[in-house]
C-alpha cells in the first residue's frame, strides 16, 4: 500500500481541496493519504478561519487517513521553512508520493521555476 502525502491548510476547505483528494484516491487505488497541515495559524501568520480540530474532522470525513500538524514554530514561516518541514514529516512517515495541485497543470514550468529560483542568485 502506498503512502502519498499532501502538504496543506485548508483556510477554508473548499471544493479543489475535495477533488484534489478525489483525483489522488482515483490515481492510487489502494493507498494511506497523509496531510501535513497547518493548526490554528497560517502561514502568513493569520489566525485560520476554522480551528484545527474542525479542519482535521473535515479532512478525515472526506477520506484523508491520518493528518498531522505542521508545528506553529514551521507554519508560520516563509513558504520555504514550511515547505521543508512538511516534507521533513512526510519523508519521516514514508510517504512514497507527494500529491499537489496547480493552476499551470505543467510540471515542465514548475521545474524550470523550481531551477530558477534555486540556481538564480538574485532570489537568495
């Protein structure tokens, strides 16, 4: 059985986050969905709309297996502290995939930016 990983906050959980874990349940038949997700801060250090407690209820209602809290010292980071931490967990956990959405729906773009970002001295 597979272990696939989905890093989140769901403030609020909408639509896109239920078929974001649709699409992974039809993609992996058999499989352990695990969410890192933020408590009761964001990232951008906002208080979330709903409390953990409820978003983790939510989360397990529609299918997710086990969610765990991005520590607040983590989700109240810049996008690349939260992102590493997450995935910290997540590699802890064996997660055998990590699942995310995008607008682009292009992972050739997403790369070349990824490479950019990191080999672009003037994003240090």
């Amino acid at each position: 059985m597979k272990n696939i990983g989905i890093i989140c906050e769901y403030n609020p959980f909408h639509n896109g986050h239920l078929y974001h874990i649709n699409k992974i349940k039809e993609m992996f038949n058999d499989c352990n969905i695990i969410l890192v997700m933020s408590g009761n801060f964001t990232q951008r250090g906002d208080v979330s709309l709903i409390d953990k407690w409820t978003k983790t209820d939510i989360a397990l209602h529609y299918g997710i297996n086990l969610v765990v809290e991005l520590p607040f010292v983590f989700a109240t980071q810049s996008a690349d502290i939260f992102a590493k931490y997450s995935i910290k967990i997540l590699n802890e956990l064996k997660c055998d995939y990590l699942v995310f959405g995008s607008e682009l729906n292009n992972i050739k773009i997403l790369k070349e930016m990824a490479e950019t970002q990191i080999n672009n001295k003037k994003y240090d």
